[in-house]
C-alpha cells in the first residue's frame, strides 16, 4: 500500500460501510412496510422529518391518499403515531443515501484538487459516482411503483434496487482493494475462473432474494429440507402460472424454490473452490478468503433455513440479509486476490 493512498482507501472504505449501513436501514424498512411512507421525493425540503403537529399531519393525509393506506391500513386502526414509526424508517434509509453522497463527493473532489488520485483510480470513481446516482434512480423507481395501484412495490424493481447496491458495495471494496494490494499474486486461471462463475451464481441468489421479499415468498412453505408435504417441488408451482418462466419470476411458490435450491448451489461451488485449492500453493491472503467463504456460506445457508422455519421474523430477515453482505465481501476480497 503506497503512503499517498492511504486516505483514498479510508474514504474508499468508509463508504463501504455507509453502503452497508444503508443496505441494513432498507432491510428494516422493507420488513417493517415503511417503503411507502414518504409520497414523494425532494432533494432538500425533506431532508428532515416534519417539524410541527400540522406538518406531521399534512404528510399523513397526503400518504391517505395511496393504495397502501386505501386498500390495506385504513382497515388496521392505522393512526398518525403508526404513521411516524414507518416513516422514520424510509426517510432514515434516505437520509443516509445523502449521507453517502456527501462523503463521496466532498472528499472526491478534494483529492482531485490535490491529485491524489492517480488515474486509474480516477476512471473507477467516476464509474462510483455514476453508480451512486443511478441507485438513488431505482429508489425511486421502486417506490414509485408502490404508489399507482398496488399497494406493494414490485418484486422486481426491489430485487433490482437491491442487487445494484450489493453490486456497488462489491465494486467500492474493489477499488479499494487495488490501492490496499498494489502488489500482485501469482493468478491460477483455473481458481479465478470458477471464483468469478461462483460470483455470479451469488449475484443470481441475492435477485432472487429480492424477489422472495418483494413477493413475501418466505411467508409460505415453511418447512425444509421439503417444501411442504413431503415435496421438493411443490405442486402448487404449476398451478401459479402456465408459463414456466412466469412460474419462476413471479410466482411465490417458484421463486421460493429457485431461491432455496440456488442455496444448494452456492454452497457446493465454494466448496468446490475450496478443495479444488488445496492442490496449489496459495498466499496466507488468498487462504484466508477463502476460509472466511467457507464459514460464511455455511453461517448463511443456516440463516436461511431458520428465517424459512420461523416465516421471517424482522431480526432473522434483517440478519440473513446483512450475513449476505458479508459473504458477498469475503467473494469479492477472495476473487480480488486470486484474480490480482
């Protein structure tokens, strides 16, 4: 690691961790169906919450006027201080994605004014930058799909929004990682080859993960290792859909199938990276990649499972997701090592 570097990567890293704070703050709000709270979306004027009884009052008949409060909370006694406990939840998730944008920005262009940024890095944090905007972009596209007449987000536009910030999370770390080794390994193609094809199969997972919140697919089929009574593809997968690939996109017992069966597979390929492994002489940074894989594929498999038997209560859900943050660092620390 070069000297000079050294405050690049503490920004690098630091919005890692906002990205990864703000990924957790989503998590709760979507469980809790705070998404929905916040109406509309200004770049200042609701940077806080209302101030004042009237302007508490004034959002919450503006929310009265969704699909949400319509067709689902006007039947549940829904009242104002339920209303402010779901939109502290949404303006909070938002509020930190400004946070981010002002820890990104700021520090950016302080260390272009100082060149400090060397220009490889520079391409990639133009890259960041771009991505930073477009996943405040499918925020609101997800909302917004919420607020015309289902009262309910969709699946698709939440597995998007989801994936893209795990995706932008993985590719700050990556930047960072660069500074943080500037020295390169010895590259086994055959390893980076299938680290990268695992890669991708956990990308697959986590859009699939959105799809089972989006659709609350978890909320069904509680059992394992089965479906349920007694089958490993539940009947009730056909009769959801006459196409198959409506079957497995939208419908919940499909999407829950493909979701727990693609668990199988992530597990078995890294594994399989891990053994394969043992045949080469790998550096203690590679090794170590490696083994926190390892551990938490299994950690998260368990999480899974349990999340399914208990039908997704918040602290387990919230916690399967944030373990799949951590796997997804410890593929990307891991790919980055063998690739680098």
């Amino acid at each position: 690691m070069v000297k000079k570097d050294k405050s690049v990567i503490y920004w690098l890293l630091s919005g890692c961790i906002l990205l990864f704070i703000m990924v957790t703050v989503g998590g709760i709000t979507r469980l809790t169906n705070s998404g929905l709270s916040m109406t509309d979306w200004h770049l200042v004027t609701d940077t806080f919450p209302p101030m004042s009884e009237e302007k508490w009052q004034a959002a919450f008949d503006e929310y009265k006027k969704f699909p949400e409060y319509q067709k689902i909370n006007i039947h549940n006694d829904f009242q104002l201080d339920d209303y402010k406990f779901i939109y502290f939840w949404e303006w909070f998730h938002r509020f930190i994605g400004r946070i981010i944008g002002l820890v990104f920005i700021i520090p950016f262009v302080y260390f272009l004014i100082k060149k400090r940024i060397d220009k490889a890095t520079l391409k990639k944090c133009f890259v960041l930058l771009f991505m930073g905007g477009f996943q405040g972009f499918l925020g609101w596209f997800m909302v917004k799909s919420g607020l015309i007449d289902n009262p309910d987000v969709s699946h698709f536009r939440l597995a998007l929004h989801l994936t893209f910030a795990f995706i932008t999370f993985a590719y700050t770390l990556w930047v960072a990682l660069d500074l943080i080794y500037p020295e390169r390994n010895e590259v086994i193609i055959s390893l980076k080859k299938l680290a990268r094809i695992t890669l991708v199969f956990l990308i697959i997972q986590i859009i699939y993960g959105g799809f089972v919140a989006g659709l609350n697919a978890g909320l069904i089929h509680n059992h394992w290792p089965l479906m349920s009574d007694g089958q490993f593809f539940h009947e009730s997968i056909k009769l959801e859909y006459d196409s198959w690939l409506l079957r497995f996109t939208e419908g919940k017992s499909g999407v829950q199938f493909v979701h727990r069966t693609m668990a199988y597979v992530v597990v078995g390929l890294i594994l399989f990276l891990y053994f394969k492994s043992k045949k080469y002489s790998l550096s203690t940074q590679q090794k170590n990649g490696l083994n926190a894989l390892v551990i938490l594929v299994f950690l998260q498999f368990g999480l899974g499972v349990f999340t399914l038997l208990y039908a997704v209560p918040l602290w387990l859900g919230l916690t399967h997701q944030i373990m799949a943050f951590f796997l997804l660092s410890a593929m990307t620390y891991t790919l980055h090592r063998l690739s680098k």
